[in-house]
C-alpha cells in the first residue's frame, strides 16, 4: 500500500532550492574575521556569499526605531529581566548553510555583551524590508531563521507616503505561520512575540 509523503513546507521548498547550487566560498568564521563597515552598511552572509547592503534611509530608520521602542517597552512592562532588545546585532544562523544575518531589530535570550551571538540566543527577529531587498534575499532569509529555529519573526515593510505593512509570525513545527497582519489605521492585539505586545500602526507610520 503506498505511502502518503507530506507536502514539504514552504520554507523546506526554498532551502532545497538553495542547496541545490553550490554554496559560496565564505564560511561563518570569515564573516565573523571580515572588517564590518561603521558607517551603517551591513555586512551579511547569505549561503556562503557576503551581501553588503546600504546604510538605511530616512523611512526606515524611523521604523525600525518605532518597532524597537514598542518592543522595549513591551519588554519592561512584563518585567523579563531575562531579554534584551537590540538593533542590528550579528546571528550566526547557520554554520552549514554559511549564513550570518543581522536581522534590524532583535530580542535576545542573553546580555548582549558580544558582537555576535547564536541562533538560540535569538528569540525574535525584526526585519524591516527596503526596496533594495530582493524576492529571493527575502525567501532565503526568512527559511534560515526558520530552519534556525527563531520562534517569532515580524516583517515590516515601509511604503509610500509613510505607508507601512506589518506582518507577525510564529514557528509551528519547522515553519512560519502567520499570526498578525496590519496596515494604516490599524490596531493590533495579541501579537505573537515572546511578551504580550499590541501594536498601534499610527506609530509606525511617518
């Protein structure tokens, strides 16, 4: 009697896609050894190839700092002495995979003291979308933190007119599921994150 196979992930389709090419040349330990830029370039590692992608503008400084703040404050509310929210640290995700990311905001699950941190230390990871950020950069992306096993991710992409789109997902059995969606005007309750945390879009918004 044949078997029935289950229908591979989402994230599972990507990551096989990826390996399918050679990986780069450039492991974790190189891109742990390279010379980072200070003038807010980063430097990522992305299946053993380094991306460098520019200093952030206007727009998305300011969101990224707007999520920062609501995630602090989130944080301090609940009292856990325990998490740390960061902006722009390093995670070595994934030594195979030859993948470091700095995802724009992060929460911690340890004092950042270092300059870069494991993929367990990560318990959320915010990346704020530029036009520059490719479909297939994004997709690779957001399979590693899976693969990784980072339990929430929220996506946050700044449009026009000050226009931003938000979006929360939580890690259920190896892949990303959807949880909270906003947009202009709204208010969101209830989004998945490792404290209570309600997010009103306004303040996102430029």
């Amino acid at each position: 009697m044949p078997q029935c196979v289950p229908k591979p992930t989402r994230e599972e389709e990507i990551v096989t896609a990826a390996l399918e090419h050679p990986l780069g040349p450039n492991t974790v330990a190189d891109w742990r050894a390279a010379d980072h830029p200070d003038d807010g370039r980063r430097l990522e590692l992305i299946l053993g190839h380094f991306f460098m992608s520019p200093s952030p503008g206007g727009p998305h400084q300011f969101t990224t700092g707007a999520v920062y703040r609501v995630l602090w404050e989130a944080v301090a509310a609940a009292d856990r002495k325990d998490l740390y929210v960061v902006l722009g640290v390093g995670v070595e995700i994934s030594t195979p995979w030859r993948t470091a990311l700095i995802p724009d905001v992060a929460v911690l699950n340890v004092r950042p003291t270092e300059t870069s941190f494991p993929p367990e230390a990560l318990v959320l990871a915010v990346e704020v979308w530029s036009p520059g950020n490719t479909r297939s950069e994004r997709e690779t992306k957001v399979a590693a933190y899976a693969a990784a096993g980072v339990e929430f991710l929220w996506i946050v992409e700044p449009g026009k007119a000050g226009l931003v789109q938000f979006r929360a997902y939580r890690l259920v059995n190896g892949s990303y599921r959807e949880e909270a969606t906003g947009g202009m005007g709204d208010v969101l309750t209830s989004v998945p994150g490792p404290v209570p945390i309600s997010i009103d879009m306004a303040e996102l918004t430029l």
